[in-house]
C-alpha cells in the first residue's frame, strides 16, 4: 500500500515537472539558456593581438 502511494506522488511529480518544462513561460528561457555554449565559443574564439 504504501508503494504505490509513493509511486502515485511521485509520478505526479513527474508530470508536474514534465509540464513546468514544456510550459510557454519557460519556452524563453530555456531558447536563452540553449545558445549559451555558443556564445561562450565566439568569445573564446575571437582573435588575438
């Protein structure tokens, strides 16, 4: 019984988080954070004196 209360818990955790992800609000951000490797490459990669 027990269980598969905790298993009930943390599959709606789960959906909880699958849905706080794919949500509009936070479609911004993550574009934001999925450019960052590139833009840390261009500033690495600029030439020197």
């Amino acid at each position: 019984m027990t269980s598969g209360i905790v298993t009930a818990i943390l599959l709606i955790a789960f959906i909880g988080l699958c849905l706080w992800a794919w949500s509009k609000r936070r479609q911004r951000d993550f574009a934001e954070a999925s450019r960052l490797p590139l833009e840390e490459d261009r500033t690495q990669r600029e030439p020197r004196a």
